[in-house]
C-alpha cells in the first residue's frame, strides 16, 4: 500500500501563480491574493442575495472587507455574503488605448 501523507496529490509548485504574464501576488506560497491589488480604489460588491454594494476598498483581513461608502460612512462586510466583486483595472501608464472607427 502507498500511503501519501501530505494529501498533495501530484499538485506541484503552487507558490508563484500567473495570469497572462502578470505577476499575482501570493501569500506565504498558498494561493493566489486579489485583495491587495484592488486595496484604495473603487469597487462594486455584490452579496449572495443579489444586492450591490459600491465603495472603495480601505482595508481587509480574513473575514472582512472595510469598505468606505461615502458621506463619511465605513461599511464592513463579511466575506462569506460576498458572491463576486467588480473593478476596473487601470491601463498602464504610457499606453493610451486609441479607439477607431
């Protein structure tokens, strides 16, 4: 009988993680991290039951997002009612996208 012990079937390095030639940022080799990138810029959050939530993202930590909403108002959200979150990602500096007819 071989026994495997760590429960890593065949799974091999899963510390660096990309995504079309961009770097994603990990945590301590476990999977991939979104959070830091979308850290002070605005966000919209929808929950499980449907409703949208828009504000800019001030902090996180393993349970919670805090989120800035506006009118001097924070909002803290716990990340098991999140079903997705929408951003824009910003163009690189130096490439103006032109659009033609």
């Amino acid at each position: 009988m071989s026994d495997n012990v760590n429960g890593d079937d065949g799974a091999e390095d899963r510390g660096s993680a990309t995504k079309r030639g961009s770097k994603v940022e990990t945590k301590g080799g476990g999977p991939p991290q979104f959070l830091p990138k979308i850290l002070k810029r605005p966000i919209m959050i929808r929950m499980m039951d449907g409703r949208p939530i828009k504000g800019v993202l001030e902090a996180y930590n393993d349970y919670e997002l805090l989120l800035i909403v506006g009118q001097g108002k924070k909002l803290i959200v716990f990340k098991g009612g999140i079903s997705s979150i929408e951003y824009e990602d910003d163009p690189e500096k130096g490439k103006v996208e032109v659009k033609r007819w």
